[in-house]
C-alpha cells in the first residue's frame, strides 16, 4: 500500500493531561483491529503537528491524516492541511481521535468521544467538507500574522481566560476545572474596553464590548454553545458579540453559555457574515481555537469548503 492510501496519525502525547500518552497503545490496537493501516509521528513541542503535517503532504505523499489529541492537535493538524500550497486541500482527509480536555470541534459534528466510537467513523470514512476562517492579527512578535480556525475564534473576556488556561497547560496543569477556575478570576477581574465589530464593511456593534467569537463550529471553552445557530458549510461566519455586563448579571446569565440560548440574554448579539473586522481602544487578546496567538486588531474571511474531515 502506497502512502497516498496508508493513514497517517500525528499523535500528542500530552494530550488529555498525559491520557493520550498513558492510552495510545490501546487506540492503536483498536486501529489495527478496524483493518486501519497506519504510520505514527509524535509532536515534540507546540505548533509542532503544523511541521509534521505539511512534511507528510509535500514530502511523504500521505493524504489521509490523524489528529491524535485535543483542540489543539486538530488546529495545528489543519492548519498544516491549509497553509501548504502543493496539494489542494480537499484531497486530504482528516479524521479526529479526540483526547483532549475540551473536545470542543467534535461536538458539532457529533464526533464520539469515546475511541472505539471515533475509530469506528474513521473506519466507515463519511466525508463532510467544511468552510474555513482565516483570521489576521497583531503576532506576539507585533507584526501581522495569519493563522486558520476551523471551529471557534474570540477576542477580549474569553480569549484572556484562554490565555490564563494556555499558561497552565504549560505548566501541566489542565481539564475543565482550570478553565473554570480561570473563567471564574477573569471575570471579577476583565475590564472592557471600547470595541468595534464590522461583518461584511457595515458597522454592526461598537461600544464597551466584554467578548466576541467568531465561529465556523458551535462549542468552545469546553463546552460552552456561544454559537448556537452556526453551520460549518454555508459560507458565512456566526459572530456572537457581548456588551459588558456587571458581575452579578452574569453570573444570573452564565447558564445560557450552555445550554444553547445565549441570544436569549439581553445585551447578546448574532450577526452573520463573510468577513469580520474587531478593532479595540486597547489590544485585546485573540485565540483561534482555543491557541492564544496575539492580540486585536483581527480580520476574519471565509474559505468555502476548505477542509474535508471524516464524520459520523
């Protein structure tokens, strides 16, 4: 078998607090068992899985690729997919074995999360192919950069909590609790700031804004529906923009975080578009998946049907 037929898995063995580590010889086995035929790599360090995945496109000749690990495995394994210019990205195939802490992507495609459950749509291989964002801001190093989201991206109160829960994975420190735990600090804590959010060139919100997402999926911050009517192949972008809010009031409104009825609460606004501009009085943090990458001012536009992923 040729490596345009063999899969590839790119593995994060640090994944689910060192669960993928402690289970990846039982998910192989469960591999093999699905008559899956397979090679393995493993990420060394962060960002890693981008440089792996771009050498098995370009170099290796793989077009079928596992992301073995969290959120953040499938970020860097995508954006290896769609920053590569050699290959179309829709001849490759990506298929998720999630073992992370929020397995956020998978929740809007119902992508079990038990392994024999994900090895088994692995196995049945039903495509979907969906859209892309991608989203330009202010690097750490001050300069613009570009990176992908294929699920949820934010700016202000959510991307700060993400930054806070980055520092501790870092630390060894991970799971719900500590997102949490940090969610609850930042909120006593984040001061707003005066934010502008353009969709498609018009001026849609502007004022003291607590947080945007922007998002091609639903879920983020382990579970958290902050874009419940988003669909990720009709070529638009769900924004979900909150004003700020006392700290009482949102600890009355936190529920409706998740359980699907955010625009329910007064003050929670839904737009829809195709390109997305959030410029703030003062930077503000960005995540793109759940990675904090840098700071506002950020564009998002769309990429139609840019990523093909296998679903159940």
């Amino acid at each position: 078998m040729n490596k345009n037929q063999r899969w590839l898995a790119i593995v994060n063995l640090l994944s689910g607090s060192g669960r993928c580590g402690r289970d990846w010889e039982h998910i192989a086995r469960m591999l093999y068992a699905k008559g899956i035929d397979f090679d393995t790599v493993f990420t060394g360090h962060r960002f890693h899985a981008i440089e792996l995945t771009q050498r098995a496109i370009m170099e290796d000749g793989y077009r079928n690729l596992i992301a073995i690990g969290g959120d953040g495995t499938v970020h860097e394994v995508a954006n290896g997919i769609l920053l590569q210019t050699e290959v179309p990205s829709t001849e490759i195939r990506l298929g998720i074995i999630p073992v992370g802490t929020g397995n956020d992507w998978i929740r809007t495609f119902g992508i079990p999360k038990d392994y024999q459950g994900a090895v088994d749509v692995l196995a049945a291989g039903k495509e979907f192919v969906q859209d892309v964002a991608k989203a330009t801001f202010i690097g750490r190093s001050g300069e613009p950069e570009s990176r992908y989201c294929i699920n949820v991206s934010g700016s202000g109160l959510d991307a700060a909590v993400n930054l806070k829960v980055c520092q501790m994975k870092d630390k060894g420190k991970n799971g719900k609790m500590s997102y949490m735990t940090q969610l609850a600090r930042s909120v006593m804590s984040y001061r707003s700031c005066r934010m502008a959010v353009r969709v498609d060139g018009d001026n849609e919100a502007k004022g003291l804004i607590m947080s945007t997402s922007i998002g091609i999926g639903q879920y983020n911050g382990s579970g958290m529906h902050q874009l419940p009517d988003s669909v990720a192949d009709d070529g638009l972008l769900d924004v979900t923009v909150i004003e700020t809010m006392s700290v009482p009031r949102i600890l009355t409104v936190v529920g409706r975080l998740y359980d699907g009825k955010i625009y329910s609460v007064k003050r929670v606004h839904n737009y829809k578009g195709r390109t997305v501009e959030i410029t703030s009085d003062e930077p503000r943090e960005v995540e793109v998946d759940g990675e904090a990458l840098g700071t506002t001012p950020v564009r998002y536009d769309i990429e139609d049907k840019r990523l093909k992923v296998l679903v159940p």
